[in-house]
C-alpha cells in the first residue's frame, strides 16, 4: 500500500503529460531513472534525457529602431536649386516647379499648387501643405481655412486681389493629408526661398508650425514665435526681411478659442504695414 500511491500518481502525471503532448519517451525514461535511483541496488543513475544539455535563456530580440525620416536625394536638391536659381521672376519660378519631378508627392497629387494673388505684392504669405480643396483647385488657401484667411486679411485691408501673393512651403498635397517628410519638405525648400527673394516683400507672413520651422530654420513652436517682430536672411537677400509668424486658420478652426491670439497678430501685421508705409485698401 505504501508503494501503489507513489506508483498511481506516477502513472496519473504520465497520463497527463501524454494529454499535454509531452515526448513520453521521455518523460518515461525520467521514472525509470529516478525508479532506478530509489532502488536498493543503488548505482550511478544515467543522466535524463532532458538534462543532458543545459538550458539556455535566448537573449530577447531586440525591438526595431524606428524609421528615420527620410532625407533627400542629393540630385533632387541639386536640381531643385538648379531650377530656381534659373528663374529670373515668379512666372518663370512657376514654370521651373511645375518642370520639377524631384519630389515623390508630385506623381499622386491631381494639381502643382503654387501661388495665387500678386506677384509684386508687398506681403508675402507662406502655408504648409495643400489640402484636398487646394489640390482640385490649384491654388493656395481655398477650402475653410483659406475662407477664414481671407476675412482675417480683409480686416486690415488686405485681399490676394490687389496687396497679396499667397504659396506654400510644399506644392503638392500628401497623401491623406499626412505629414511631409524632411526630403519631400527639403526639395521644395530651393523654390520657396528663391520666391521670397524674386518678390522681396515689405512683410512675409509664415502661418503654422511647419511653414515657420521651414522657413527660419528653427525648432521653435509658433506659440513662441508669433506675436514677434523677425528678421528673414537669406544668401542673395542683401536687406533682412520682416518676418512674422501667425497661427494657422486650420489650427483656429480646430481651436476657435485661440482666435484672440490670431486678432492680436493681424493688429501687429497691420501696424508694422502701416509703419512700412505699405497702401491698403479699406477695412471695417
């Protein structure tokens, strides 16, 4: 009796283990060895299979570095300026961006947005990326946000029609709507900086994060950036240019309660304009 429990729990733990789909050559070479062991003609009990080898801890594997934003092509950038610089005024750096095919976001988009308003305009306004409505029509600034950038220029006597010359730091819209990538944003670079040194304008406004980043080549939020006299140097510039950044009409339609702040940028616009001595037309 002191030996069938021993023997029953032995063939009960087999059983189970055969269930499991445990090697139960095995596992039964385990129980004899330890049965032989036990035994009274005790000899040097054979090594168990399953502890011939020592067991090893695998290293975890390492989990994937994150993806660097891409980086341009040198040859796209070298072409990109190659183009620019060849445009002696903005219909030519016109015709040289829609000649360019260095940008990836070229071949899905349905339209080159480039600009829309005065070429000779004495303020420039720069925006980020097209957007679905921009992308159909061709043109900067025309969906809600652009709705919205109008009524705000309006209120201190500016309109694309006579005072304004309106583009994009990217001419093509992502797909989805998703963020420019360092390369896509750096071949365009080359015609955005050759514009505002062919229009030389009395006041550049930069709406949003990535048009201001881009632009004045700085990690600088625009929350600390706006509400700020800047100057804008470029090589072939000989005078700096003023320079302002305001928070993007996209950004106030998301957060309507921020229009205060943009209220105080365009007074700030419109006294630096009127200190310029820049013409406007009438306002409310």
């Amino acid at each position: 009796m002191e030996t069938a429990a021993p023997q029953d729990a032995a063939r009960a733990l087999l059983a189970f283990w055969r269930a499991a789909g445990v090697d139960m050559d095995e596992a039964e070479a385990v129980f004899a060895a330890k049965a032989a062991s036990a035994s009274p003609a005790r000899s040097a009990a054979a090594p168990s299979p399953l502890a011939r080898e020592p067991f090893q801890i695998q290293p975890p594997t390492p989990k994937p570095k994150p993806k660097a934003k891409l980086q341009p092509a040198d040859d796209a950038v070298n072409t990109a300026r190659a183009l620019a610089a060849g445009a002696s005024s903005i219909a030519e750096l016109r015709a040289a961006v829609d000649k360019f095919n260095g940008c990836a976001l070229k071949a899905t988009a349905r339209n080159t947005v480039f600009a829309d308003g005065i070429d000779a305009a004495p303020v420039l306004i720069l925006g980020e990326a097209p957007g679905k409505d921009e992308d159909e029509q061709g043109k900067p600034f025309v969906g809600r946000p652009g709705q919205m950038l109008d009524k705000m220029l309006a209120a201190i006597g500016l309109d694309r029609q006579s005072n304004v010359l309106i583009s994009n730091t990217i001419y093509w819209r992502p797909p989805g709507n998703r963020d420019p990538t360092d390369g896509e944003t750096l071949s365009c670079l080359p015609f955005v900086e050759r514009l505002i040194e062919l229009s030389r304008p009395k006041l550049l406004i930069l709406t949003g994060k990535a048009a201001a980043q881009t632009v004045l080549k700085r990690d600088d939020g625009v929350m600390k950036l706006r509400g700020r006299k800047l100057q804008y140097t470029l090589e072939g510039i000989k005078a700096p240019v003023n320079a302002m950044v305001m928070l993007h009409p996209a950004y106030l339609l998301r957060q309507p309660q921020q229009k205060r702040l943009a209220w105080a940028d365009l007074l700030l616009a419109e006294a630096w304009l009127e200190e310029l001595g820049v013409a406007r037309g009438a306002h409310p």
